[in-house]
C-alpha cells in the first residue's frame, strides 16, 4: 500500500542523514519534497500542509541546527509527526458495555461491509473467545442476507435467521432481542450501503441507531478510494456519528492517502485494516508500526506476532528438534515454503524487516518472487515420499517425471535440489556442538549489538518472542532502533554470514517462526 510514499520519503531522508550539518535552506527543500511526496500519495491538502508546518517548526530549531546528527534528528521529528497523523496509539474495538454489546457497520455498498463484518466476528471469537451473533439489514442488494450466512457457516459464527418482508430496522431489534435470550456477548449489524451518499441511506442509518443503540458504529471504507474516502468519512460522522474506521484492501497497490488523511480529518481512530481476502486477514491499526513501515524501519512486532498467528507451535518444534539432530529433508523445505506464504510472502516479510525494504525489488528483478514458493511446492508434491526423504534418489529419468507433474523442468528442480543442500549443511552447521554452534554464536552476536544481552533465549541470544506479551516486543523494538537497527537503510547487523539464507531469524528459540526462514534460494554466495 505505501511503496510509493515509502520510497520517495526514504530517499529525501537518506540525502539529509548523510549531511555532516544542516542549513534551514537543506530543511525547507527536503520538506518540499516531503510535500510533494504526501500529496502524490492522494494525502488531503490540509492535512500535509498541517504536517509540513509542524515538522519545520520543531525541524528548523537551533537544537536540531547544531546537534551532532541534524539528518538523524529531522527524520526522527518526520517519524514522530507520522505517528501524530496516523493517531498516536492503537485503539481497539471497545466492548466494555453490557452484554450485548452491539457493533454497527456502515459505509458504501462495495466497500466491503460484509466481509469485515464476518472477519471482526472470527477475530472476536477466535481471540477474545467472545460469542458472537451476526445480523444482516441489507434488504436490497440481492443474496447479501445469504452472503452473511454463508460467511458465518464458513468461519463457524451464528447468524440471524432471514425472514422476509422484514424491515431494516425490524431486523435490527430483533437481533439484539435473539442476542439477549442466546447469551451472546456481541452483536454484528450489518447495515445496507448505495453506490453514492444520500439521504434515504442516512435516515435508514439514524433509525438503526435509535433502534438498536450500539455502542460501537465503525465506518468500512475502500483504502484505494483516495480523497472520496476522506468525504465519506466527514458526512458519515456529521449525521450518524462514527466511533471508528476500518480500512479494506490495505494489501492493494494504491498510494495510501485515505489511511494518512482519514484519521487527522475526523478526529476518528482506525481502529483495523483488512490486508486480504481470507477470514484471519484483519490486523489491529497500530500507528507507529505503520509510521516505522512507511519510512522503511520495518516492522518486527508484527511480523513476530503473525508469525504466532499463522505458524502451528507442535510442527514448529518437531522442527527445531530435526535442526538439532541435523536433518532436514524436502518435505521439511515444503513446510518452510507454506509457512512463508502464510506470513506474507517474501515481500511481506521483508517489508517488515528493519532496512530490508529495499531488497524486494532487488530480489524481483532476480526472479525471487513469491510465485517462486509455489512452483518449488509443486516441484516437491510431485515426488514420491521416499524422494522426498532421500534427494540422492533423484537421477535423470525421475527428474524428467516429476518435471512433467509439477510443469517445470530439470534446471528448476536442480536449483530446488541446490538449495536444499545448501539449508541442509547449513542445519547442520547450527545444530552443531563445536563452540556451541554456529546458531547460538550468531544470535548472541545480535543480541550484543542490539544491547539484549542477558535475556535468556540462545545462549544469551534473542529470547523467545512467542511468549512475550506485545508491550515487552515494543519494548524490543525501540532497544532495536536505539542500536541503529531501526533507521532506513540501517540494515540489521548480524544477519549475513551464511550463504543463502537469513539466518539469525530461527532456531530452537523462535518457535512462532517456524524453525528459520528458508532462505533466499539464488543470491550469490558470501566470498
């Protein structure tokens, strides 16, 4: 969504970090660029010229002039700024109310009511073990009533039995009624939408609340609409009186402007962000994790708490208990393949990574893309188990048929069969004893570097971040921006080393990561 923005701020803050000192003149044409950068990104007029004033009055300070790092200072003001803009800290969907506690969702139809509707109710189930009943009050749009059920059948969430001829609002207080009587903690409304704003769909909203009283009203908005989603935001408010957004289609190649303008121009938090198609595919609104992605600081937080989320703990330590042994077999890559496309892909990772953004294009014009994943899984499910457990197997004739099954060729598998060596010696390597292997010397080397030394994990390494609660992982994270990890471009020391591969992200003591990323099959080997 903003690899645009992040692209053009990073390098107008990278030529002011490279400057021994600064002039006002340096800070008033960075910020010119800053500008023009925001509202190329479809950010609201106001709300960048508001953000450019800001930043120059505390950036033009005899403070920042005259500290030893002036370049560093201004991004860090830029950075504090973003974070004021995108709403300071991350609020949640409240439910402090008696049950039932009554979310309504309104916007335009095409928006993407239903969808998230369905998501928020599996997120309140599947984390907050609360029970939820879903409603829909769309009695225009055809099957959309239909559309609600199947989604909850799907993600295993009761939904209002349909009768026809109701009116919305008749909808609505009957579904609070059956949410009293069934014991449940949340109601869902999801209210019809139009093409466009106008005032039968504003009195409809307005006779919903009065009937149904909710205590949450959450305005689903098109992330890739741009301005029009800054309007929608502003009249939605004024007649029916949000308490929150939520932005779809954040996975989308639009530039961005809606999610930086929405929040400073309604005074509203966006509370979540849809970021894809499936039911788990709804993340909380943390605004200096969003802040950190856009100036290309990365994102460890979430990228560890995804990890928890998408990766099953079991395999992933009969995984660790392989390394330890030095095994690792194709099966095993496979696994590794699946568990990163469940995290985002290679580009969703590395986005995430502190000063790796840069990599994702180097690693596209190598071909490293996230369709990669898929044809070396194809490559691996076309081979017989006992191919699979044993690579030496594989001579020309076998190549020749599981080419044929998977719809690549022999120099496809050879490269799969090249990087499996390399992971598996690799593996070898780090569950070697020796001077406590070769794992355990890298991650305390990192640890070092970011200051972390002591906190138990390998051998005075990283500890588990499975277990540590998100205030302890922001914690880690701004430890890891005070040692220079954080800043773009910084990179993040302790990484290399190994050829083909990110070691220094895995092992025994990151569980939620699967055992290690597979590497990056391709690139040139350390000389």
């Amino acid at each position: 969504m903003f690899e645009n923005l992040q692209d053009r701020l990073g390098s107008i803050l990278n030529g002011l970090t490279g400057r021994g000192a600064l002039s006002e003149a340096d800070v008033s044409a960075a910020l010119r660029e800053v500008r023009r950068a925001l509202l190329e990104a479809d950010v609201a007029l106001d709300v960048v010229r508001s953000f450019t004033d800001r930043v120059r009055e505390k950036a033009v300070g005899a403070e920042i002039l005259k500290s030893i790092k002036p370049g560093q200072m201004v991004v860090k003001i830029v950075h504090d700024e973003l974070i004021e803009m995108l709403g300071g800290e991350g609020v949640g969907i409240d439910l402090h109310a008696p049950a039932p506690v009554v979310v309504m969702m309104v916007g335009l139809q095409g928006s993407g009511k239903t969808t998230t509707s369905a998501k928020i109710a599996h997120r309140l189930s599947t984390r907050e073990k609360k029970k939820v009943l879903m409603a829909s009050l769309d009695t225009r749009r055809p099957a959309a009533q239909e559309q609600l059920r199947q989604l909850g059948a799907q993600a295993s969430i009761d939904t209002l039995p349909i009768i026809a001829g109701q009116s919305p609002t008749d909808i609505a207080a009957r579904a609070v009624q059956a949410a009293k009587l069934g014991g449940h903690d949340v109601v869902i409304l999801d209210t019809a939408g139009r093409t466009h704003i106008d005032e039968p769909l504003m009195v409809e909203m307005a006779d919903i609340k009065k009937r149904s009283n909710p205590h949450e009203i959450l305005l689903v908005a098109d992330s890739l609409t741009g301005q029009d989603a800054v309007n929608l935001a502003r009249n939605f408010d004024e007649r029916v009186g949000i308490t929150g957004l939520v932005l779809t289609r954040m996975d989308g190649d639009g530039r961005g402007g809606a999610a930086l303008s929405m929040r400073a121009v309604t005074g509203k938090p966006i509370k979540l962000i849809g970021v894809g198609e499936k039911m788990n595919e709804l993340e909380e609104f943390h605004p200096r994790r969003i802040a950190d992605r856009i100036l290309g600081m990365g994102d460890i937080v979430s990228l560890v708490e995804r990890a928890a989320e998408n990766i099953d703990a079991e395999k992933a330590a009969a995984m660790a208990a392989k390394m330890a042994k030095g095994k690792f077999d194709l099966d095993d890559l496979a696994d590794q393949l699946r568990q990163m496309q469940k995290m985002g892909g290679m580009g969703g990772i590395m986005g995430m990574m502190p000063g790796m953004a840069g990599m994702k294009d180097k690693m596209a014009a190598a071909g490293l893309d996230d369709k990669l994943f898929g044809r070396q899984i194809a490559i691996i499910q076309s081979m017989t188990k006992a191919e699979r457990a044993n690579p030496d197997l594989l001579k020309h004739s076998r190549k020749k048929r599981i080419a044929a099954g998977s719809g690549t060729d022999a120099a496809a598998i050879n490269k799969l069969l090249k990087m499996h060596r390399q992971m598996a010696d690799m593996m070898k390597m780090m569950g070697g004893k020796g001077k406590g292997g070769m794992m355990k010397q890298m991650m305390g080397g990192l640890a070092g570097k970011m200051g972390l030394g002591g906190l138990g994990g390998m051998g005075g390494g990283i500890p588990d971040l499975s277990n540590i609660d998100p205030k302890q992982l922001e914690a880690l994270q701004k430890q890891a921006e005070a040692a220079g990890l954080g800043k773009p471009g910084g990179g993040m020391p302790g990484l290399g080393g190994l050829p083909g591969g990110l070691p220094g992200l895995g092992g025994a003591k990151l569980p939620g990561l699967g055992g290690g990323f597979p590497g990056l099959p391709g690139l040139p080997k350390k000389k």
